[in-house]
C-alpha cells in the first residue's frame, strides 16, 4: 500500500479557533495582571542542612586510629575474643 503525500492529495487544514485568535493579535488570558507583576518561586532542597552536616563529617576522621591499635594489639597478644551472639545481635540490628 503507497500513501501519497503531495499538496494536491492532501486536503488543506483550517486553524481552529485559539489559533486564529492569536496569529490575528486578539489578546488572551495569559497576560500578566498587572504592569509590575513578577513571579517569585523559592525551591528548598535541604540543602543549608547537607551543607552542615558535610562541615560536621570533614571533622570526623576516616579511621579511628586509636580502636584500630587496640585491636591489633589484643590480636597479637592473644586476648581478642569474638562474641558470635554480638555478631548475630548487631546483624540482626
């Protein structure tokens, strides 16, 4: 099957209405009120609290160096002791 799409096939469109309106210049409603109208949109992201948090978090450190000497002190001594019901509590947690 062939569609045929030449000007002379195909019938011409008329505009609608709203359409003619507005290529004429006739007014519509979506003109500003008044000559000093101005919109104002204020978005809040939570971003003042990220920001705070961030400040806080750069003043902690990656390691805690001193937890991480214990441990392998008690490690190499001997007196590290694994507490499996700790493990299953703090995984269940």
């Amino acid at each position: 099957m062939r569609i045929d799409l030449t000007p002379s096939t195909t019938p011409q469109l008329e505009r609608s209405n709203s359409s003619a309106a507005a290529a004429s210049g006739a007014p519509n409603n979506l003109e500003p009120v008044g000559s000093g109208a101005v919109d104002v949109a204020n978005l809040s992201t939570g971003s003042e609290a990220v920001q705070q948090l961030k400040a806080h978090l750069a003043g902690v450190p990656d390691v805690r160096q001193q937890r991480v000497n214990e441990l392998r002190q008690a490690i190499g001594n001997g007196t590290f002791q694994v507490s499996p019901a700790k493990i299953a509590d703090a995984m269940l947690a």
